[in-house]
C-alpha cells in the first residue's frame, strides 16, 4: 500500500510472525523516472529474512523495461505489476487500476514486461474498470502469458472498497489459469481468511488493511490452517504494536519532525482504531503532539480488554467482509 508499507512497517509486521512475502510500495515509473530510493530501502536493507517483490506502477513500456532490468540487479524475488490501484489520480494516467480501460494495452504491456523479466514476474489485478463483468476478456489476456502468479482483488475499480468482493470471479481464475491464483481483498481476521479460501481455492492470500489494524493476522491464519490455538489480542498488545510502529518509524525518518509524525501515524490508526471505541477513534483523529498521542493511546489500550476480532459491520473503512464469514 503506498506511503504505507515502507521498509519500517515490513520490519513491525515481521515481528509479530509477518507475511511468506512482502510487496513493496510502487515505483511510480514514467519516461524520466529514476528509482526511488526510500522504496528501493524497502529492498536494499530489508533484513526481514522474507522475499521482497518490487512493484510497478505506469504505462509507458519503454521505461518500464527499463526500471525491472534495474531492479533486476538487486535481491528481490521478482517483478509485480499494478493493475489494481483505484486512486483517482493514478486511473487519469491510465496506470494501475485504470490500464483495465485499455486491454489491448494492458496486454500490450504484459507481454513485454513478460519478455524482457527472465526471473519470476506477477501481475495483481482488479476484475476490471467499471464492472466485474470485464473480467472474462481481463482472464483470457492473463492466460496468454507466462505469469508465475496472478493476484485478484475481487471488485472493480469502480467499486473500490465499498462492496463485497466478487468470490465467483477469483474462483473461475483458480480454474482457468495455469499459474498460482493469490486472493485478495475484505480478509480482516482468520474467520474472512479462512471462508475466502474456501470460497474461491485460491492458493493464497494477499493482506493489505486487515494486516495494518492486525499485524497477528498472518500467523493467526497458520495458526487456524495447523489447527493450533490463536492469538487472543488484547487491547495491551495493540498499544505494544501502536508503540512500536511509532518507534520504527521515527527511526527510519531522516527529517523527523514531530507533528508531521504525528499525522502520519494517523494514517496507520484509521484503521487500528476500528472496533476499538468511537470516542478512541475522535480523540486520535485530533491529535497534534506526541505527548498526546500516547496519552490517547495509553487511556484506550492500558488494559488486558479483548481486542475485537473484526471491525464494526458499519465501518467505513471496511465493508462488505461479513459475505466471507462461513
């Protein structure tokens, strides 16, 4: 997730078990694009033990070409392709989500991208622009090409993260594709993650939000796989993640400046705070210092209550995930 899952927040989520393999934010690639230095960090000095793939955003195959064969000479597992990022300003480019307008495009850049990656190249993508029904045409361009996995997030662009995602459509990938399928989108707890398998065996999932409001996600899901027993998060533990996020951040800032910290942590939050307490979610909204910031955080979090399992049914930030329970 862009400005979001930096090198600082791969090394938290590693500490509380982590994913099998990390994604970095997306090289913003263009004709005169250099690489990014605070994304490449993501690589360079990722000493999370776990494989790192470096992710593309862009439309310009010439320095897309160009941008993998450079990234190709540092320690990554391989290439990813954004197709999938809903952002308004990035759909104008016709990048991420909005290349789904253009399959010819779209295939156009695949092809190549497939052609000049010798190692391991993945694409992740939406079911199409303004409906999942473009997902079939969006399929049969997937299978033409040698993709060594193929990660769905199951709504449209249009949807955005407003609705349940479209389980019958990432199913029909699993059976069509001759590569991995990695399912995506809605998984906020073990009991979504669980049901999404089920509901699409797929081979995999991808976690984005759920991981940031519950770093626990990835080794409760091996957990419930293995039938051990699971993590019970208390609110302790949250302000224990909040701190250390907090902390690792910081040091990985060369500019720190106190209050753009502040605000900045607020992005990690808005979805931390889900389910906790309305008021908890007000107050942290507003702060400006980190003096309360923690002030906040300890009157909420100092205590052994259980941390709910899954955001509210009403949160704006989530929606739609009840569709996965079984």
């Amino acid at each position: 997730m862009q400005d979001v899952t930096d090198l600082a927040f791969m090394r938290v989520m590693q500490q509380f078990g982590g994913p099998d393999y990390f994604v970095t934010e997306y090289f913003r690639v263009h004709t005169d694009y250099t690489i990014e230095k605070k994304i490449l960090r993501s690589i360079t000095e990722n000493n999370t033990g776990r494989p790192v793939y470096a992710q593309l955003i862009g439309q310009d195959i010439p320095a897309l070409k160009r941008i993998a064969k450079e990234l190709l000479q540092y320690p990554i597992a391989g290439i990813d392709l954004n197709l999938g990022c809903p952002a308004p300003v990035v759909c104008r480019k016709d990048a991420g989500g909005g290349l789904l307008r253009k399959p010819e495009k779209t295939e156009d850049i695949i092809a190549a991208l497939r052609d000049s990656i010798p190692g391991k190249f993945t694409v992740k993508t939406r079911l199409g622009f303004e409906s999942h029904d473009e997902f079939i045409q969006l399929l049969e361009i997937f299978r033409r090409h040698d993709l060594d996995t193929l990660t769905i997030h199951g709504r449209s662009v249009r949807e955005r993260y407003q609705t349940p995602i479209h389980t019958d459509c990432i199913r029909h990938a699993v059976e069509k594709m001759p590569c991995p399928v990695i399912a995506n989108g809605n998984v906020v707890d073990v009991e979504t993650g669980i049901g999404l398998l089920a509901k699409t065996n797929a081979q995999g999932l991808m976690i984005g939000r759920g991981a940031i409001r519950s770093p626990w996600i990835f080794s409760q899901l091996r957990a419930a796989i293995a039938n051990q027993s699971i993590k019970q998060v208390l609110r302790s533990d949250l302000l224990e993640y909040i701190t250390l996020l907090y902390q690792e951040i910081a040091t990985q800032t060369s500019d720190f400046d106190e209050t753009k910290h502040v605000h900045r942590m607020k992005k990690y939050l808005i979805y931390i705070a889900q389910g906790i307490d309305d008021e908890f979610e007000h107050q942290i909204r507003r702060v400006t210092s980190a003096d309360t910031f923690y002030l906040t955080c300890r009157e909420f979090l100092d205590n052994n209550e259980p941390v709910p399992s899954r955001p509210p049914e009403r949160s704006k930030i989530f929606c739609g995930f009840d569709a996965l329970r079984r």
